[in-house]
C-alpha cells in the first residue's frame, strides 16, 4: 500500500513539474503613450532593441507647452518586437506605440 501511494505521489509531482516546465512564455506587453503629442527622432527606440525596465521608448514635442518629454517607457527588460510610431506622427495619450517581448 505504501509504495502504491508514493508511486501516486510521485507521478502527481511529475505532472506539476511537466506543467511548470510548458508553461507558455509572458505574452507580448503593448506600450502605450502617457502623453499627447508629435512623435520625435530622439532616441526613438528600434524593432529588436534589446530594453531595460523604465528605459524611454518615445519622445514627443509636447502639444500643450512645446517641450520635449518620455512619452513611453518600457515596462520590463525585453526585446522590442514592434515599433507602432514614426516620426512626425501625433499620439494621443492612451495610443499604443511599441510592443516589448518581455524577458
């Protein structure tokens, strides 16, 4: 009786681990613009750049005031898979601007 319990034992915990081990990678995070405004080339991030937690993504010239400004900051370390703006383009707060494959 108790190596059939252990033998059950065993293979639940063999299945938990198989579960863990499959366990789909973090979904792609969509970046969105926290400010309004003209997209500049300012260190306007690349598709495929490799990007720290709170690192800037995209500036903007400000609408409002004029002044340059981070509208978008990376939310975790990860590799950018998409970049949604171009330079000169008007964002809206809220508009997402790039997707981060998180690492």
């Amino acid at each position: 009786m108790m190596d059939r319990t252990a033998n059950v034992v065993l293979v639940v915990l063999m299945l938990i681990a198989a579960t863990a081990a499959a366990a789909p990678r973090p979904a792609v995070l969509e970046v969105k613009s926290t400010l309004a405004g003209t997209v500049l080339a300012d260190d306007l991030v690349e598709e495929g750049a490799r990007v720290d937690d709170s690192q800037p993504l995209v500036y903007v010239r400000t609408v409002l005031t004029g002044t340059t400004a981070v509208a978008a900051r990376a939310p975790r370390d990860g590799i950018v898979r998409e970049v949604l703006v171009k330079v000169g383009q008007r964002i809206e707060r809220g508009d997402v601007v790039a997707r981060i494959d998180p690492r």
